[in-house]
C-alpha cells in the first residue's frame, strides 16, 4: 500500500520504518529532520500523503493533529483511509473524524499502548475506534506495527479505552511506589516486598512488568537511572485527557484527579520533567 506517515518522533518513526519493511511504500514527514534511510522523505504534509491510500498520524496533541488534518483534507482523494495513532482527547477524536468523514475520507482513532521498545517491535496494542469495515481494511497494517489490537467501538473508543488504561496506570504506579516508601519506613527489605506483592492481591503491571524500584523484578526504565520509557511528562497528558473526559461525562474519579495533580506537581514544582514516570517513587523516598 502507498502510506503518508506524519509525525516520526520517538513512536511514529519506528512504526514508518516497520511498514516500509514490510514491504510497503511509505513517505512521511516531519517538522524536525527524522534520522532514517529506510524512508522516503517529503518536504511536506500534503507532499508526504500525496495519492495515498493510508495516512497514518502519530502527533503530540489534538491541537496539532486538527492543524495537520486542515492541511492534508484537500489533498486526500476520497476513500482514503486517515489513522491517528496519537493519544488526544476523545471529543477532538470525534471531531477529527467527522472532518474526515464529510470530505469523503475515512478516519479511525488509533491510540497505542507500549512504548518506544514495543514501537520497534511491532509489538504494540491498537485501541481502535471507527468503522468495523475500515478497521478490517486497515487490519494488515496494524498487524505490522503491533501485536494486539482491539475493535472498542465507534469513533472516539480508541481514545476513551487509551485514557482509561493509563488513568489505572498512573494510579497503579503511585500506589506502587507508596508502598516501596512505606516499606522503607517499616525497614521491610523490597525484595521482600516484592516477592510477597508479585504473587499476592496487590500485584499489577506497574509492580511486576515496570516494578519502579531499582535492582527488583524486571529490567526497567528505574535500572537505567529512570530514563524515559515513559516520561511523566506523558503521564501527566493522558491523566490531564482522562480528567478533560471526567469532568464532559461527570464521572466520578477522584483518585484519577488525585493522580493528575502529584503528576502535575512532580512534573511542573519538581525535578519530574524528562524522566520516567516511575521515578515518582525517588520523590516519595527523598
Ligand atoms: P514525539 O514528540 O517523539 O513525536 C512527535 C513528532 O511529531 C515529533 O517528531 C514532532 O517533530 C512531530 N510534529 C509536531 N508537529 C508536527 C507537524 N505539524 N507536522 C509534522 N510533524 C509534527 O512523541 P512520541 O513519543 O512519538 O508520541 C507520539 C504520540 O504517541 C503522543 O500522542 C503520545 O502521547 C503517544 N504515545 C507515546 C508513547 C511513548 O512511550 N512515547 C506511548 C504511547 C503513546
């Protein structure tokens, strides 16, 4: 297939550079210069998705994804298939997709889960929202680039199943972290610690696949002096976006706003910016 990739930064970069191997012909662009010769190169958006059959986005924010879709609409032809793997607010997403949709272009939300390791993997998880039709069209390629994907519903889904994970995440990796902290101040040993949580009724993914303290469980972002992985940064946006979401639906989530406000300090009154969102746990200890 003849792809327009826009956005090839830490995630869409290695996602391009995956299809193309796949043998597909990928042409994508970027503000900043991306280092790679595996794909071509346009020197725009509406050069990079000129007589494409698929448009792939992976952008920062919703504002950008909407300023990148003004530009490239008119140059779609009609049946195209727009995919935004970037995570934004579930409204945009819905409003992304009727932009689409009235000129004659077809639009899933794509969010991902996984990171950078499982973007050069081809191993992330597709949470979709869109057409079933276009989902099964665009299937081949979702493959490619990940190795779990789900159908969640009708525009929107994607994004709403997107915030939802990482608002149990961010709360998942505080908890973890306080009870390192308290274990600490109890003198209770952290492997201990971990050997009893990892196979009893506290156990989740933040203990066991990203367990934030170091020298524990698996090698994770706090073994390399808590370099990103994910950045708080990152975390903060997407409880920002589950906060955005709580507060249009009225759904009650206050431990979601408790998460998005220590994010918020550790990231903006802290030393959180650029480093892992695991590294919540140096602040709760220092
Ligand atoms: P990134 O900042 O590394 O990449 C974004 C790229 O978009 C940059 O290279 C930037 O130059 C480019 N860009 C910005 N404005 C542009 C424009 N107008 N036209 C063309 N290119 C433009 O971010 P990332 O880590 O690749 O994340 C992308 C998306 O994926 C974000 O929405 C993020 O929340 C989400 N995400 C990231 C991770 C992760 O671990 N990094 C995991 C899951 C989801």
């Amino acid at each position: 297939m003849k792809i327009g990739f826009i956005g090839l930064g830490n995630m869409g970069l290695p996602m391009a550079e995956a299809l193309q191997k796949a043998g597909h012909d990928v042409t994508g662009f970027d503000i900043a210069v991306p280092p790679t010769d595996i794909i071509s190169l346009a020197t725009s958006a509406e050069l990079a998705v000129a007589q494409c059959e698929i448009v792939i986005l992976m952008l920062t924010t919703s504002h950008v994804v909407s300023r990148v879709l003004d530009d490239i609409i008119p140059h779609l032809d009609k049946g195209t298939i727009v995919i935004d793997c970037s995570t934004i607010d579930v409204a945009s997403a819905r409003t992304c997709a009727d932009s689409c949709n009235e000129a004659g272009i077809a639009h899933l939300d794509a969010p991902v889960s996984g990171g950078i390791a499982a973007a050069a993997a081809g191993t992330l998880t597709f949470m979709i929202g869109g057409d079933e039709d276009i989902v099964q069209a665009a299937h081949p390629l979702f493959d490619i680039m990940g190795a779990k994907i789900v159908h969640c519903g009708s525009s929107g889904a994607g994004q709403a199943a997107k915030i939802c994970n990482n608002m149990i995440l961010g709360i998942t990796m505080i908890g973890t972290c306080e009870a390192f902290a308290l274990a600490d101040k109890l003198g209770l040993d952290r492997q201990s610690l971990y050997d009893v949580v990892s196979g009893a009724s506290g156990q989740s993914w933040s203990l066991t696949s990203y367990c934030p303290a170091p020298g524990i469980g698996p090698n994770t972002p706090s073994d390399n002096d808590y370099k990103p992985g994910f950045s708080a940064d990152l975390m903060l946006k997407d409880l920002r976006l589950s906060q955005i979401a709580a507060g249009e639906t009225g759904a009650d989530t206050q431990m979601g706003a408790l998460a998005t406000e220590l994010y918020r300090r550790f990231v903006e009154e802290a030393d959180g910016s650029g480093q892992d969102f695991s590294a919540m746990l140096k602040r709760l200890t220092s």
